[in-house]
C-alpha cells in the first residue's frame, strides 16, 4: 500500500488561494457563436415560440444564438448587401427563390443528410418545396414552411350583392362591379400588382393560371405566349382603367396595407396570408364573423398557384461553424419543436413535409383551405424546375412591372408583353439554363 506525499503548509496555502481566484467556468459554456436571420412574420406569438426554439437548440449544440429579422419588404436588400460583403449569417432563413439564387453563387452548403434526418421524422418533402431546394440531386436548403396567399372576401357583402364566392379571375371582377354599382364599397377590389409579395405572387397564379408560362418542362425559355397574356392582363387592369373598382392608392401598398384595408372595411376581395384571421382573432374584429377565405383564383388553364413564400433553413458557406449550424437546423426541425412553432403559428406556418399536414390542427374549414392551397402549389420557374433564372425573374419584379405597365404608362397589353419578353430573355442569357 502506497502512502501519499506529505504536503507542507506553503504547498496548502497556495491550493487555497487557486481555488479561491480561479474563475468559474459555469455549467455549459458555449464553444462558439453562430448567427441566424429568419424572416419577421405578422404573427408575433409564433416568432416568439421559434425564437425559443432556435435558442434551446443551440444551447443543445453547445453555441450561443444571435437573431436578426427581416420584413418582407426588405429581405432581398439585406441580403443582397451581405452577399456581396461575405457577411451572410450562419443560419439563414431564405425564401422561394433564395436557395436557388445563392446556391448558384456557391454560397450555400449542401443540407441533403440534415434533409434526410428531417424526412425520416417529417414525411417526404411536398413537390412545390423540393424544387425550390433541391438542384443537381443535392438539397441546398431544408424547407420550413410556406406562407399560402388565399383569397380573402367579405361573405356578407356577397350577400347582399347576390353573389356566390368568385372561383375565377373574371368573377371577382364582375363582383366588384356589383359591389360599386350597390354603392357598397368604391373601390371593392383589393389586388394591389406591385412589387410585395402580394402583387408577385398573385401575378404568376394569374398567368399560369392562363397558360402563360414563359418556359418549357425544361425550365428552359420560351417566351410569354402573348394571347394568354393579354387576355389575362385585360381582365386584372380594367379594375383600375375600365370599371374602377381598384383605386390607384393599392399600387403603392406596403406588404401590410392590404391588410389594414380589409380590417378597416374598406375593400371586398385581397389576396393574403392567414395573418388577417390571426389580427381579427386577436382583437375580436367586429369583421371576423363576415369574413372568409377560398383558395385564389382559376382560369382557363386551371388553377395553378404560385407559393412564393417557401421559407427554407440554408447554411451559407461563409459561416465557420458549419457543423453546429447544421446541427441548429436539424434540431429545429425535429419533431417535437416542429410541432411547437405549427401549433402556436394560428395556421400561418404551413408545414412542406407531408405528416404534419395531416394533424387535426388543420381540420378546420379554413384550416383545410390553407393547406390544400400549400398542396396544389408549384414552385418557381413551372411548369419547368427552379433556377437561378426563373429566381431572377421573380426578384426583378418583371411580371409585376408588366402589369402595372398597362395601368400606370397606359402601355398596351400586347406592348407589356413583348417588354416582360424582352427582360426575361436578357435574364435566361445570363443565366442559361442547362
């Protein structure tokens, strides 16, 4: 049996003072940093909870969080700016067209086992949301959810008017008419065609919704077909230059100007998220009883909608963290803290991955509505695949700026066209598709 060294009183008193001044290092310091952008939806309550979220899974990875926010409105101007200054975050929160943009950049990291982990839990991703991520058989991006845009009417001024709800482009037109004749509302058509996400949106349902793709299965360009076009452009403007049911004032609308217009009884039809229902709820709108939603318009090609609002997790190569960012995502979108943010989203936050569409919480009416309008989606750039192109196409606002063309510059439809043409095809030159 050993003995242990005998230790003089100098040797003791030196123990003690290092214990005494020796900083402590606490239960679970963090080993790093990592950065997240996510967008800044109208829902406070569910940012809250993904915030939570996102902060208990980085703990979990042995990180510290920071979150920033962005609007909308000034998404693409944050971004822009940190691409060109390699400031990208760690994490970074993208839209429908983001993962295909930086991707082509070779700005993103490739996400295919965080995706693989994720589906395992989740279901298969729905069609609309992989091809907004998926690009030369890798995932870019992990999809997170989509923000539907449906269209919002007040069932009680349909009433009056006579009027069953309007399944086609046409029929809302012809609602408002009656609505202003009644002298119900004067301006009854709340479709403001500009540069938010409820113009761009709405602008790409319209012509698909027509036949008026500009490419092929390929994704490769073809051109607007003009007659489809037009026709569709005639039925949308003649609200703003023919009957006057739109006023001018919608094509200045911010993204939460629509909103405001349809709680405050000042139009009959908008396009918009689920957000309405989650402000009316809130604040007890008088409106609320009178309100409803159906899935947007058809036309003579069907009804194909335009889910712009596709939000995916990407981890930008910049970020010197990679494996603990992947980490986040894929904690964020386990199961159980998935099902957190849903639940607590007021049916705003609409899940891409195919089980969770499935849970009671969205057996409600217009919890129905929300989500087969999720389900029936195509992403950017159809009939053909996402590509940078067709992500260019949308963020230079060319369908947009083709509208309100005809209603600002009195341009003619036919003229409209040709220009929209002439744009895309100097994008598709730039960004061939292969």
């Amino acid at each position: 049996m050993s003995t242990l060294p005998r230790l003089t009183p100098l040797a003791v008193l030196l123990i003690v003072v290092v214990a005494l001044v020796a900083p402590d290092p606490g239960p679970t310091a963090a080993a790093g940093k990592l950065s997240l952008w996510r967008l800044k939806t109208y829902i406070p309550p569910a940012d809250k909870i993904l915030d939570a979220n996102a902060q208990e899974c980085a703990k979990k990875a042995g990180m510290e969080l920071a979150i920033q926010t962005y609007t909308f409105d000034d998404m693409w101007t944050k971004y822009t700016a940190a691409i060109e200054s390699k400031t990208l975050p760690d994490i970074a929160e993208l839209d429908a067209v983001g993962p295909a943009r930086l991707a082509n950049l070779a700005r993103l990291s490739d996400m295919s086992d965080v995706v693989s982990a994720v589906t395992k839990e989740l279901g298969p991703i729905l069609t609309n949301a992989e091809g907004a991520v998926k690009f030369g058989g890798k995932y870019y991006a992990v999809p997170h959810y989509g923000i539907p845009l449906v269209l919002f009417y007040r069932k009680d001024i349909l009433a009056k008017v006579g009027a069953e709800p309007p399944d086609t482009w046409e029929a809302i037109q012809q609602i408002s008419e009656k609505v202003k004749k009644a002298g119900i509302h004067e301006f009854p058509n709340g479709f403001p065609w500009n540069r938010t996400g409820d113009g761009y949106d709405p602008a790409m349902s319209l012509l698909w919704s027509y036949g008026a793709a500009w490419v092929d299965k390929s994704g490769k360009f073809t051109g607007i077909p003009k007659g489809p076009a037009v026709q569709a452009l005639k039925v949308v403007t003649a609200a703003y230059l023919v009957d006057k049911t739109a006023a001018f004032d919608y094509l200045s609308w911010s993204g939460s100007t629509n909103n405001e217009s349809f709680m405050a009884g000042k139009v009959t039809f908008t396009p918009n998220g689920p957000s309405i229902l989650f402000q009316m709820e809130s604040n007890k709108h008088p409106l609320q009883k009178d309100t409803a939603i159906k899935l947007m318009p058809k036309g003579p090609a069907g009804r194909n909608l335009a889910p712009t609002f596709v939000m995916n997790w990407g981890v930008p190569v910049d970020g010197k963290q990679q494996k603990e960012a992947k980490a986040v995502v894929g904690c964020i979108m386990s199961r159980a803290q998935w099902m957190k943010y849903m639940t607590g989203s007021f049916q705003q936050a609409v899940p891409l991955f195919a089980r969770p569409l499935d849970d009671p919480y969205w057996n409600t009416p217009t919890g129905k509505t929300i989500v087969e309008t999720v389900k029936v989606g195509h992403p950017v750039g159809w009939p053909g695949p996402t590509t940078p192109a067709a992500a260019e196409v949308v963020s230079s606002n060319v369908l947009t700026d083709m509208v309100t063309q005809v209603i600002v510059d009195k341009v003619t439809p036919e003229a409209a066209v040709d220009e929209a043409n002439k744009r895309i095809k100097e994008i598709y030159d730039r960004l061939p598709v292969k």
